[in-house]
C-alpha cells in the first residue's frame, strides 16, 4: 500500500469548524468518485502537545488526510483524472497551505 498524506493547514478567515465542515461535507464527497483511492482518512487536530525536548517547527496543522493506493502506479492514474483535479481545485479554495508527503507504510505492532 502507498499513501499520500497531506497536512492540512486552513486559510486564515476561516474558523477550525468551518474548515471541518467543508473537508467533510464538501470535499471528501469528491475524493470518493476517484476509483482508485482505496481508503481516506481525516484526522483533525485537537491538541498539538509537545512532547520532548527537540526542536519542534512552528507549524499549526488543523487536519492530516490520507489516500490510500495499491502501488505507485495507481496512484500516478488517480493523478492523472480530471475528479482528482477536481478535488485539487476544490482544495485549493480553503487550503492556506498543504506538506504533502508520499509514505509506505510498515505495520510494527
């Protein structure tokens, strides 16, 4: 399985609830019409602790979506679809700023 995970950071003007709103009721709506994403999860945040004593960068990440694909190949075609450019559209319009990042993911427990 790749999946792309995305942290997900609203415009400015818009409330943590807002945001929620239209990520759920809006936006996920127009994920599912790609056929191939097989899984996506929101996850918002409600806390952004820290938790040792590293360096932590001054990041405020309102929500982490993730998409998920059998292999880089599908994912390259989800891509590649006028319903993925549409949902990127779509994003664009509430998203102040996105760090997307492609992982693999390794099941330890």
């Amino acid at each position: 399985m790749i999946k792309s995970l995305s942290l997900l950071i609203r415009k400015p003007e818009m409330t943590r609830e807002q945001f929620r709103e239209v990520w759920e009721n809006e936006h996920a709506p127009m994920v599912r019409s790609v056929p191939e994403v097989r899984k996506y999860v929101l996850s918002f945040v409600l806390d952004q602790p820290k938790t040792s004593n590293a360096p932590v960068p001054v990041l405020d990440v309102d929500a982490v979506a993730e998409l998920w694909f059998d292999d880089v190949e599908s994912m390259q075609r989800a891509n590649a679809r006028p319903e993925m450019q549409a949902v990127r559209a779509n994003g664009s319009k509430y998203l102040g700023a996105i760090k997307p990042l492609i992982t693999e993911e390794v099941d330890v427990i």
